[in-house]
C-alpha cells in the first residue's frame, strides 16, 4: 500500500494555516504506520510519502501560482526507470489503463509511487519519506544502517525522555 501524504504535517507554520488539511493528513500516515506496525512487510508492504511541492490545482485554489513557491518540477531524477517501465508493462492490468498512465509515469510522484510498491522498498515498510530524497543514498550507508537499528526513525512517534 502506498499513502500519499504531505510534509505539511512536519511543518507548524502549514498546519496554523490549515489545520483540517494537516491533521487528516498526519491522522491517515499514523493510521498507516500503526497498521505497518502489525502487519508483516511481506505480506502488504506500506510506505507513506509527500510527493513533493507540486503546484496542484488545490494549491492554485488556495492562491498560489508558479510564482508563490520553489515548486518542484515533478521530474524523476532518482528511480530506476527501468524497473519503473517493467512494473508498467507486466504487472498492470490492461494496455488501456497502461496508456492512461502515460501521460503521468514521467513525474517524480508517480514514479515514487510505482516503485514503493516493489520490494526494492522493503526498508521502507512504516516509515514516512519524501519523493524528493535520493533513493539510492536512503537505501544505502547510514540512512540504511540507521533504519536496521531503529524501527522510529522515519516515522512520527512520541518519544519520551
């Protein structure tokens, strides 16, 4: 399962402003992640994560132009593409639903998206990350060392003194 969330839940001045958007969106990852928590990755695999600063038409409605934000341009940088075009050709259902998908495969969040289902993603099984962060540097040395030895790490958790 993959939840598309926000990194507005990270952000105190976001969620002054919009209190509804933040706290749902915070309640469905630790929904997620409370579920992930109990289920073995093997047997539904889940991983939350903000898609990045898109310029959405709920942000154009709020206001905000090209011009309001660094937006991100929604380009994938850091997948292999190449697993991404395999999960596309041989595991969706239907050509039609293939061609449909066309038109958004070539941005980050769907790449993302396709590619935390596989289990390439494993590690990331409960945990919250961006669609911005280099994959290939989260999977590997520190970060990857860190997320073996500390089952919080990338998540949201109270933890006390």
């Amino acid at each position: 399962m993959v939840y598309v969330s926000t990194a507005a839940i990270h952000s105190k001045p976001v969620a002054a402003a919009l209190p509804g958007y933040t706290l749902s969106k915070a309640s469905g990852h630790l929904a997620m992640q409370k579920i992930a928590a109990e289920v073995d990755a093997n047997k539904m695999q889940i991983v939350t994560f903000h898609p990045g600063a898109i310029l959405s038409e709920s942000a154009k409605n709020a206001g905000m132009n090209e011009n309001s934000y660094p937006w991100d341009d929604g380009k994938c940088c850091c997948l292999n593409s190449l697993a991404v075009k395999f999960f596309c050709l041989c595991v969706l259902p239907s050509r039609a639903f293939l061609q449909k998908l066309t038109a958004i495969v070539d941005n980050l969040p769907a790449h993302f998206a396709v590619w935390a289902a596989t289990t390439e993603a494993a590690t990331l099984h409960g945990r919250f990350v961006w669609a911005t962060w280099d994959i290939k540097e989260l999977l590997s040395g520190d970060l990857s060392k860190r997320m073996e030895i500390d089952p919080d790490f990338l998540t949201i958790s109270f933890v006390g003194i």
